[in-house]
C-alpha cells in the first residue's frame, strides 16, 4: 500500500448522498453529507429529482476531496454504494434525466403488483429471487412507458436509458460513455434472472419493457468504467458499484456462508451470505446477489422492513412526540417495561414475511398510564419485531442457524434497540467500532479490485468490535411479547381497501 491509496466513495441515500475518502489502511480521512428533496405527489409516491442528487453528489465528492488533501490523480479508485429501488430514464445524448425518479418507498405499482402475482408471482419469484412488489424497478419502468406513449416510442428507438441510481451516477461520472448496472443492482430490478445471469425476457415482454432500454450487467468490484477528467478533475477507475445493503454485508467482514447483519436505518435489513449457490425462499424472503467478482457470483438472503428508523423519524417529525431521534434510548429505558403498547411501523405497508402493501401503520395498547416512554420504547420495539418476522424463516431455509449477527446503520448507535435485538432473536450482536459498514464495503470492494488490498481478508486485519450484546431475557418472556406482536400485526393488516 502506498500513500497514495486514497478511495472515493459516494453513498446514494433515501433521503442524501454522501462523499467519503477512505486510505489504503481503510480510514476514513474525510466524509461530507448533504439531504435532497423527498417530493410527495401524492399520499403513494415518493420521487427524487435526479438532477439534484448529481449536483448533490458533485459538490460533496468536491469537499471531501478537499477535506482530505487529496487531488482527483491521488485516487487509486472510485467506488459508488446506493439504495437499490429507486430507478429513473434519462436521454442518452443530452444525459438529462427525462422523469423524476421513482424511489423505492413508492407505492404507486402496487395495484399492479397485486394484478401480476395470481398468474406470474410463482414463476418470476422461482427465477428472479424476489416476491412480485412495488419495489421492483421494472414495474417502475413499466409505469413510466404506459403512462407516457412519447417515453416509450423513445425507449423502444434506443433514444432513452434505465437504471438505478449506480447506473445514473456512472453515466453522469464517464460524461455519458457508459451504461451499466451492477450485479446486486440488477436483482433487486426484479427481471434479472438468476439462473441464467441474463435479463428475464419473457417477464420483460409481460411488462411490455423494450430491450434497447436496459444496462449492461457488470461485477460489483471490477474494471466497470472510467471517470473523466472533465467530470473529476483526472481519469480514475470506477471499481465499485454495489448495492447498499450488499456493501454493508461486505463492509462487516461476513465473507463466508451463514454470516450476517441487520443494517439498521431508514429501514431494517437482515442479509445473510448463502455462498455461491442461490436459496430461492418458500416464505417471501428475498435472494440477493452479495456481490460478484471476476465473474464469481456470491448469493445471499433478505428480508427487510421498510419502515423502521422512518417510523422513529414519524414520532420526531410527524407526531412531535420527541425532540430528536436519539432521545428515544433514554426514554425507552426510563420505563420498565412497554406498558403493553405495540407500534406496527407498517407506515407503507408490510414487507417480508406478510407482504401486504394495504397495511398500514398501528399503536395500540394505549391506557391512561401511557407515557412517552411507552411509545418510544414501542417504536424501537416495533423495529426489532419487524426482524424477528423473518429471521427464523431465514435460519430455517438457509439450513443455517442464526446465533450471531452483527449490526450497523445509524440506529445501531442505539444500546437500548440492540439489547433488545439480542433479547428478541436470542443472538448476540455484534456492533462495529465504525457503524457506516456501507461505505467502507464500497471502499473494500474498489480497492480489492486495483490491488489496494490483496484479498478480501486482508481489509479486515485489526478490526475490533464497539461493544457486544448478548440475549438476556428468558424464554416464556419472549414467546408471550412476539405473539402480541403477533396479534398486532393482525390487526394492521388490509387497512387499505382496494
């Protein structure tokens, strides 16, 4: 390693992008955030102007190069990690993006989801890994050519480009040379086929999707593009483009099968490293691809709640009921107990294992003697039985029991959410000294693949632990609060009538 292994990482949010420059020791030397706007149309739709996370994007990698020192010929590499759904079109000449993006919290493709899943749900999830749900990004793109016959006629003559967000950041990156998606990118579009490592192309032709549209499937880590002197200031490699909660697995060192992490943000995700061979789940859970490199492909399992650190953002924003998202630690643990108050954060429906977009957000329990404690001990509650929802279907498909994980995202700070993860799922939980694993996974990744570091071993060397959580409750206790869970969850369900 030489001085000069710097790594560029942009981070693409839900709600802000991040630039970050890591060294070839994997410090992180500088990092600069910035929010962009959540547009709301309507109750169903969240969109992003894409524009504004480039320029967002642009400004933040310029400060955090600035910040640490670092001029665009000192990078060895650049690597990009972004939320996986939200998807957009933009016109490949101009490099204008021709609709907003539409993010993958929006529920707009929900009715057609439902429509899709008597005759197609089986067969695309058989090949794709995925249940049929708004967040895929072709029934996305499918709304975005039968709602505008124009967009379509450009998109079937080769005149427009789809992709997620890794794609638009690599276009607007190479000045337009290159469209391209990443591997762990493309599963989560739900029309990339797993068994063949191509684009599923009798669900494209279901949806209507014209080929001519489409990325390039590439590796994650790898010779996938050059940045250019014009956008960057030097020609550097872009060697990393990998989704984020695949980053994160990355970023925690869980390189062999059976190891995971809950990545605790605007939602929670609880991925687990299934080797090379994908597990296609009976119950709903989603395969991913971890990563690929040099053409190896590493599958993992999902399961995720959309609604979780958002929830607690609902009692902050929303409601008003606190003052800032960290005062919920200290407010859950002044009660003894919930007080028998359950808050389903089912704010856009129900993801893994229910899947039922017309559910919708439930706290009940309520008495006299509730407290704001109460409800925000229920809030942080709610997030860890959203987990337990699935984290016994995923030990019992992947023939692998889950007695460790290990945790990160910005909620992970919280002690009170990770004893109680530890208490709910009787795992222990490991919490890393760095909880952005995200980022650093991107910046393993790119640096594996232009000899930063000589294996993926090797980016792990004198990696300690924050603290450890180990269960402590007893087993009736368990049983009894997951099944009025359980009951909750009931109630919340089919709320929105079709």
């Amino acid at each position: 390693m030489s001085e000069n292994d710097r790594l560029l990482v942009i981070d693409e949010g839900t709600t802000g992008t991040r630039a970050l420059v890591f060294d070839g020791a994997g410090r992180r030397l500088a990092a600069g955030y910035s929010e962009f706007t959540q547009h709301h149309p309507a109750p169903d739709r969240v969109e992003h102007d894409a524009e504004e996370i480039w320029q967002a994007s642009l400004r933040q990698v310029r400060a955090a190069l600035a910040e640490a020192g670092t001029a665009p010929d000192d990078l060895a590499a650049v690597g990009i990690t972004n939320q996986r759904g939200t998807s957009l079109l933009w016109d490949r000449k101009t490099g204008e993006a021709v609709t907003r993006a539409i993010v993958w919290q929006d529920l707009r493709t929900a009715g057609l989801a439902a429509r899709l899943t008597p005759e197609w749900g089986e067969k695309v999830q058989a090949r794709t890994g995925w249940t049929i749900a708004p967040v895929y990004s072709c029934l996305s793109l499918h709304w975005f050519l039968e709602q505008d016959p124009a967009l379509r006629a450009r998109a079937e003559a080769g005149e427009l480009a789809f992709g997620t967000i890794d794609s638009w950041l690599i276009h607007r990156l190479t000045g337009g040379a290159t469209h391209v998606i990443s591997a762990s990118n493309a599963v989560v579009t739900g029309c990339y086929d797993l068994l063949s490592g191509q684009w599923y192309g009798e669900w494209l032709d279901a949806l209507n999707i014209p080929r001519a549209v489409l990325p390039e499937v590439v590796d994650d880590s790898g010779a996938i593009a050059t940045a250019s002197a014009r956008v960057l200031g030097a020609e550097v490699p872009i060697s990393a483009a990998v989704a984020d909660q695949s980053a994160a697995l990355f970023g925690q060192g869980c390189l062999a099968p059976g190891e995971g992490k809950t990545t605790h943000g605007t939602g929670t995700f609880l991925d687990l490293n299934t080797g090379t061979t994908p597990v296609i789940s009976s119950h709903g859970l989603s395969t991913i691809i971890a990563w690929r490199r040099d053409g190896v492909t590493t599958f993992g399992l999902e399961g995720y709640a959309p609604v979780t650190g958002s929830a607690v953002q609902w009692l902050r924003d929303g409601a008003e009921l606190l003052r800032s998202a960290d005062e919920t630690q200290e407010l859950a643990a002044g009660v003894e107990d919930n007080g028998g108050v359950y808050f389903v954060p089912a704010l856009t429906g129900l993801a893994a294992p229910s899947w039922d977009s017309s559910a919708r957000g439930l706290l009940i329990g309520i008495s006299p003697g509730t407290t704001r404690g109460h409800l925000a001990r229920a809030a942080l509650e709610g997030i860890v039985y959203s987990i337990k929802d699935f984290v016994d279907l995923m030990a019992s498909e992947s023939g692998r029991p889950i007695t460790s994980l290990r945790a990160d995202g910005g909620a992970s700070a919280n002690d009170f959410l990770l004893q109680f993860q530890a208490d709910m799922i009787g795992a222990t939980i490991h919490r890393p000294a760095d909880v952005e694993a995200t980022s650093i996974g991107a910046a393993y990744l790119a640096g594996l693949a232009v000899g930063v570091w000589a294996s993926p071993e090797d980016c792990f060397r004198g990696v300690t632990d924050d603290a450890v959580f180990t269960p402590a409750m007893d087993e009736p206790t368990r049983e009894r609060q997951y099944e009025e869970w359980g009951r909750a969850v009931e109630r919340a369900r089919g709320w929105i009538r079709s």
